[in-house]
C-alpha cells in the first residue's frame, strides 16, 4: 500500500491518451522533470525539483482522486468534470482553478449522413447512443425534445450501424471519426477543454505553498503563450498609430536610434498574437523591421 506523504502536492494526470502528453508537456514548462516510469503499471511518479508527485490514472477517476483529496490537483476534460456533476448527484469536492486550452473538442449530436434533419424536434422518439447521458440529458431537457438515451461506455460510432440506436452524442474534435463511419455532425452540446482543477478539501500549509507556487508558473507558462515579443523600427510621430494597431502592447520600451534622427526602435511584449494583417498595419503606419518573437516564460 502506498502511503501519501502529506508534505507533497499530489497531480493527477492522465496515464496514457489524448490528455497525457500535454498535460506532462504543461508540468515539464513549469520545471517539473519526472523520472520515466521503469514499468508501465506504475502509478505514482515523483519530481526531483519540487515536492510534487504524479499520480498517473484514468481520466475518467481523476475527478473521484480530486475530490477525496487523495491529489490536490488534476488534468481533466471538461466533459468528464461536468458529466460527473450531472450523473452523480452530490458528487462534487472539486473547482476548476484553470482552463489550460488544449484538449479541445466538442460533444455533439450526430445522425446518419443520408437522414433528415430539422433541429433538435427530430430527434422526439429517437434513440441517441452516448458514453455522456448527464450532458445529453439536459440538452434534451433544454431543447424539449423527448428522445430515448442508449447509454454505451464506449465505440458509440457504430451504434447506428448496428441498429442500436438513430443518433449518437459523442466527442468530436477533426470530425473524421464521423465520417468515417458515415455519420453527420448537426447540433452542439457541449464545448470541452482540459482544466486544472483542485481539492476543495483543506490542503495542509506546506503542500498549499507548493500549489501556489505551480499555479504562478502555470500562469506564467499560459501567458507567455498567449504573449510575443515584438520589435520595430518606426518614426516616433507613429507611436499613437501602432498603440492603436496593437492594444495589447505593454508599455513600449522607445530608443532613440543613433544618427540624430526622428526614428526609434519600439520594443514591448504583445498580450495577444500577432496576425500578418497587425504587422501589415504596423508596416503601413510607417514602422519596419519588424520582429516578433516567441515568449518563453513570464512572471509579472
Ligand atoms: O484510458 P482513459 O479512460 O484515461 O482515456 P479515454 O479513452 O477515456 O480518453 P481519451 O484519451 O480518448 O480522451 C481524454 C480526453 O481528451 C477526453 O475526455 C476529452 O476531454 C479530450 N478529447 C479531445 C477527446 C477528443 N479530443 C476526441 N476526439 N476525447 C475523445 N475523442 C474521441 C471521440 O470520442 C471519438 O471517438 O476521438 C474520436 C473523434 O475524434 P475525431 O478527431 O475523429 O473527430
Ligand atoms: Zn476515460
């Protein structure tokens, strides 16, 4: 049996899928080195650079691990988070301390490419395949239509071809899955990313330190991804019209160029991304060389 060491913050991520190898890029970002795990059942990894362990289980029990406080934080899908809130009454314990942006993907409602479709009343006396029946059964509830929900844990892709049901409610992220199984994408349930979320249990004052300081770097990891470095060359009577052309600018950095002239070089960190159609506008307030450039980190 493993005994937790409270003095440690406790991660749980994703052992292995879609979530995994992002969830471990965001901590490694953060400073975080885990050692490989030697066999592949392994379950807890433990970080050499700050008192941090990972806890490596399925996505679907991350929440469970959350809220019991067995981990102080974990990496989840949205859907899995919210479909927990609706199927298992009471069951909660956990917040949502950030969005992280990937694991993008949207749970929607798909029906065979050749039947028609006219809204959610089509699908009044249907039956919908879902691994989601929590998410679909107040989108249901929302859109008045009264369908039946075959609930599968898993291939709900081929539920229609096997005459289990006439729609399904699945995850959708290219769409290539419903192709492929000749399935049409008509109406959105639900929008999902990956987020942080975090015990709402008592945390004890060394291990809530440590959690504090993760949530800083992962601040600092999110905006630097979000943020670009920029720099240019423009007449300083151009200052106002690149302000306006980037209002994510940071206070700007203005150096006069040698040569006694009216140019300067303006350096400053953008908030946001920079477009070809921004830079094009910086071009035509006068400014050239311009560079932009990836942020790494950033603490503010
Ligand atoms: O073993 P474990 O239980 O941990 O993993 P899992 O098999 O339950 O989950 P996994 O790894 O498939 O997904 C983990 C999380 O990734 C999900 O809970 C979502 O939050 C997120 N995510 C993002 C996705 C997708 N995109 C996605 N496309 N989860 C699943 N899919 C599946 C979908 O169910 C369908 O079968 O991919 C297929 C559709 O993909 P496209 O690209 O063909 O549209
Ligand atoms: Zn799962």
């Amino acid at each position: 049996m493993v005994v937790k060491e409270k003095e440690r913050l406790a991660v749980a991520v994703q052992k292995s899928g879609r979530l995994n190898e992002k969830s471990l890029a965001l901590l490694s970002q953060c400073g975080l080195s885990f050692d490989a795990p030697k066999s592949n059942d392994k379950l807890i990894l433990r970080s050499p650079d700050l008192p941090v362990d990972l806890m490596m289980v399925r996505d679907d029990d991350i929440p469970e691990y959350v809220a019991s406080g067995i981990c102080e934080m974990g990496v989840v899908g949205q859907n899995v988070l919210e479909e927990r809130r609706l199927s298992e009454p009471g069951a909660d314990g956990v917040e949502v301390l950030r969005e992280l942006g990937f694991g993008r993907c949207r749970l929607s409602i798909a029906v065979p490419a050749s039947a028609p479709f006219e809204g959610a009343s089509s699908l009044e006396g249907r039956r919908v395949a879902t691994s989601y029946p929590g998410l679909l059964r107040g989108f249901l509830a929302r859109s008045g239509a009264k369908a039946e929900i075959v609930h599968l844990s898993g291939s709900v892709e081929i539920a229609p071809s096997l005459h289990i049901a006439d729609a399904i409610c699945d995850l959708v992220s290219t769409g290539s899955t419903l192709q492929s199984n000749g399935l049409r994408e008509v109406l959105n349930v639900f929008e999902s990313q990956a987020v942080l979320i975090g015990t709402a249990r008592p945390v004890p004052d060394v291990v809530a330190r440590t959690r504090g300081q993760m949530l800083t770097r992962i601040d600092g990891v999110r905006r630097a991804e979000r943020s670009k470095y920029i720099m240019m060359n423009a007449p300083r009577s151009a200052l106002p019209a690149i302000q306006k052309a980037l209002p994510g600018l940071e206070a700007p950095s203005v150096i006069p160029l040698g040569g006694g002239g009216d140019r300067v070089a303006v350096h400053a960190v953008a908030t946001e991304d920079v477009f070809w159609d921004t830079m094009e506008k910086l071009k035509a307030a006068g400014a050239s060389s311009i560079l932009v450039l990836p942020i790494e980190k950033i603490i503010a």
